[in-house]
C-alpha cells in the first residue's frame, strides 16, 4: 500500500490587489529616484546656488517683505519642469522598459502604481518649500528688512512644482509616449520661464503658475491688491485635480477617486474665477491708493532737530534716514546748521503695481521727500535731495538750481559717502563723472553743467584740506542765488571750471 503526500497550496489572497501601505512604499521609492534623477538635481543645485547669489546683495540689503515674497516665484519653475519631466519618465518606465506585461501580475493595480508616482512628488514640492522659507528667512531677518510677506505667495513656488509634478503622471497615464513630456517641456519653458505668456495683470494672465509684476517703487502691503490667496486655492486645486485624473484614466472606478476629480476640479475653478474677479482693483483699493498718494496716514517720529514721517511699515527706516540727514546737515553753515526738516515718505500708488508716475516736487519749505526704495543709489539720491532743501529752501527750488550753488549741494551730498565718487556716478543718469548730465532725485532731477561736474569732481578726488571749514565759512555767499561756478571754486580752494557755467549750454 502506497501513501501519496499531498501540499496544501498556499491561501490566496482575493481582496483588493495591493492596499494602502504599498501604495505608500512604493510612493517612498519613487520619490527617493525622482529626488536623485539627473534634471531634479541639476535643478535643486542650481536653485539653491541663484538663492545664495541673488540674497547676498538683493535690495542693496533693504528689502521689502511684500517684494520678497513674489522674488520666490520664479525660480521653483524651473524645477517644477524638472520634476515633471523626471516623474513622467518614472511612469513611463514599464513602457519604455517593455516590462508592463510582467507589472501586470503584481498585486498592485495599475491605478494603485499611477497613485504612488503621484504622491512620489509630494518631496520634491516639500524641498522646494524649504528652499522658498530660507530664502524669505534670509531677507527677513537683514537688519534692513521691512513690511510683510504673504504666506499665499510663498506657497506659488511649492504649489507650482507640485503641479507640474502630477501634471508630468497624467501625461504619462494620457499619453503612452516618452517624447510627449520633452516636447511639453519645451512649449512650458517658452511660454512659462522665457516669458512669452500673456503679461500684465489681467485675469487670463492669472491662469499661469507665477505672475510676476514688477513696480519701480515698493508700494504698502495692503496696497498690493494682488489675489494670492485665491491663486493659491486654484494651483492647490489644479494640482490634485491632476492627480486625481491621472488615477481615474490609469483604471480606477471607486467613488472616492471620482469624488476627488469633482472636488478638486470644483477648488481649481472657484479659485481660477475668484482670482481673474480680484485681479482688477476694487473700489475699495483704489480709494485707498489715492488716499496714499494724495494725503497718506503716515506715522512721524522725532529724529534729533528734524521730524520723519512714514508709512507704518516703514517706521523701523526712519533712524537709517535720519542718519543721512545729520550727515549732510553737519557740514551745512549758517542757519542751515540747525534748521529743522520734515522728512515725508511719498509714493503714487494710484496706477498700481504697474504704475510708473513721477512724484512732484514739494514747494513747501524744509520739507524732504523720501520714498519706499533704500540703499545703493537710493542713498545719494536722498542725500542729493536733502541737500537741496537745505541751499535753496525748497524742493522745487533745488530742482531750478541752475548756477555755482549746484557745486555746494552736490559736495553736501556726497563728500562724506565711504566712495564719493563712485557716489557722484551712481547719481547721474549717465553713471558718468564727466560733462553735463542729470542728478537723480526722489521727485523733480537736478541738473550739472560740465563746468560744475569738474569743479564737484575735483573736489571729491582731491579734496583740499579745511573745505568744510570754507562750506561754513562762506556759507551766505555759496548758496547765494546767482554766484558762479568760478567762485564757488574759488572759494573751496580748487581750480575754476574749463568752459562757462549755464544751464542752457
């Protein structure tokens, strides 16, 4: 009599192929390659070195907290389209490796695969994240930094590398081809990064990852009138929206992932048309830019002799102001030694960010305009503008200075800057330190005739000995309406001008 052994095959398992945690494992591998990939780390690197290139100098070390959080924007693009092309490759990669075939037995669900690259990633837009908060971070805490960032421009960056992250996994679900995301890339970085998208702050232009306006002057932060917040909601949504479908094609039919394609898609629209609605000023916006423009809240501080009056964000500059201001008054004789000045911060928010408006003169007398920029040129342009009240009384009347008084305001303005001259050629339009040219102003400009550029260039290159006791000195008689360019040489101790002073020549 024979036995016969018989093996009880193994249970198999007839519930749903592949669950929740191996959906997570998978994402963690995914993510780790994606993170590793040759363009993802080529564009990391090179982000992290435009943030500590760009952060050392930006803003001359004086930045504004509602600019910087915009200058955070740009960059994450550029790895966003890193990212998409590296994770619609890894979707791909059963297809181009010719292995979907032997995929197809595992017991993870195609859709359960497409769901990991998804959330593959998830890391990518987090690292990006910190880049954005060190960059910001650096900024904020520059003795020089003022206002306040807007955390929904500083989630842009993150968003828009998560976007284009599950975009590059429904790409790879929708079409079946690996030189679709290079092509897409290419159309992305033309219209995108190189910026031949649709410009300007209209609501179509809002449909784009970053919008980016510029303004030649920092405007208050509740002035800004941009919908951040609402641009957030929309690339939030779009990017789980992505997601989502690219689940839902690769097979997927439960109501939970159909759920999350409806709201998701319903997030992405409400913000698309909440955000193209704010993009126009409201009423209310621009009542408030015409009130700062024409007759400002500002906060005023006492300063030594003089007053500063500012914007409530820009009260923490006012000493820094005032600093420049005791040093171009120091070297003043006369009564200007001790005249007592009022130092207002100006600015023309009527046409908004986009708004390029010349602010007007004051003719009211000691009163100086600054405005919302500082450092670099900024510094002798105040200066250039201090001065000029201080000769002439006025504003408007600095900017009519058409004889040798020109040659006092500008050794005022610049003798005592670490470099002045390399003062003098910042401050003139042409970055020159020869012939006649025009000094740059917070409002109205100055001019210089050649006659008086060699008289303030001698002066600054080779100073004669005791000049500031001479400014004093001969105070009444250098900022006397009328004296010439030769005389104020002559009494400053250095050679006359070569041709003949006018403003006319």
């Amino acid at each position: 009599m024979s036995a016969v052994l018989t093996v009880t095959p193994p249970a198999v398992e007839t519930g749903p192929r592949g669950g929740t945690r191996a959906v997570l494992a998978l994402a963690r591998f995914e993510a780790r390659r994606l993170l590793l990939s040759i363009p993802v780390v080529i564009a990391f690197v090179a982000y992290a070195a435009w943030i500590v290139w760009r952060t050392r100098s930006s803003w001359d070390g004086y930045p504004a907290l509602q600019d910087v959080d915009r200058a955070t924007q740009s960059m994450p693009m550029l790895v966003g389209l890193a990212v998409l092309l590296s994770a619609n490759l890894a979707a791909l990669r059963s297809v181009r490796h010719g292995t979907e075939n032997h995929l197809a037995v595992l017991v993870m669900t195609p859709w359960r695969r497409t769901a990991a690259h998804a959330l593959s990633v998830v890391p990518a837009a987090l690292l990006t994240a910190v880049c954005v908060a060190g960059q910001f971070a650096w900024e904020a805490f520059k003795p020089g930094a003022v206002g306040r960032g807007s955390p929904a421009e500083l989630l842009v960056g993150p968003l828009t590398v998560l976007l284009f992250g599950t975009f590059g996994v429904l790409l790879a679900r929708v079409i079946r081809s690996a030189p679709a995301a290079p092509l897409v890339l290419v159309l992305l970085l033309f219209t995108l990064v190189l910026g031949t998208a649709p410009g300007g702050a209209s609501g179509l232009s809002w449909l784009a990852p970053v919008v980016a306006e510029t303004s030649p002057d920092t405007l208050p932060s509740d002035l800004l009138g941009r919908p951040a917040a609402w641009h957030a909601l929309y690339l939030a949504g779009a990017a789980l929206c992505a997601a989502f479908l690219a689940v839902l094609v690769a097979g997927a039919r439960n109501l939970a992932v159909r759920a999350g394609v409806v709201l998701t898609l319903a997030l992405a629209v409400t913000g698309g048309v909440m955000q193209a609605g704010g993009a126009a000023p409201s009423p209310e916006l621009t009542a408030a830019r015409e009130r700062a423009s024409v007759r400002p809240d500002l906060t005023c501080v006492e300063h030594g002799r003089s007053t500063y009056c500012a914007f409530p964000e820009w009260e923490p500059r006012t000493g820094t102001w005032a600093g420049v201001v005791d040093r171009v008054q120091s070297l003043t004789g006369g009564s200007a030694h001790d005249r007592r000045l009022v130092v207002r911060q100006r600015i023309d928010a009527r046409y908004g960010m986009e708004g390029d408006a010349a602010i007007p003169a004051l003719t009211d007398a000691h009163q100086v305009t600054v405005g919302t920029s500082w450092g670099g040129n900024r510094v002798p342009e105040f200066s250039s503008a201090v001065a000029a009240v201080l000769v002439a009384g006025t504003e408007d009347a600095g900017g009519e200075i058409c004889d040798g008084r020109m040659v006092t305001l500008m050794w005022l303005s610049l003798s005592w800057q670490d470099d002045p001259l390399n003062a003098l050629r910042r401050v003139r339009v042409d970055d020159s330190v020869r012939g006649s040219a025009v000094v740059l102003s917070p409002t109205d400009p100055l001019s210089m005739t050649e006659g008086q550029t060699d008289v303030v260039r001698r002066l600054l290159e080779n100073s004669p000995a005791g000049v500031g006791e001479q400014v004093k000195a001969h105070w009444d008689e250098l900022t006397s309406p009328g004296v010439t360019t030769a005389r104020a040489a002559e009494l400053l101790g250095v050679a006359g001008p070569e041709k003949a002073d006018s403003c006319e020549e």
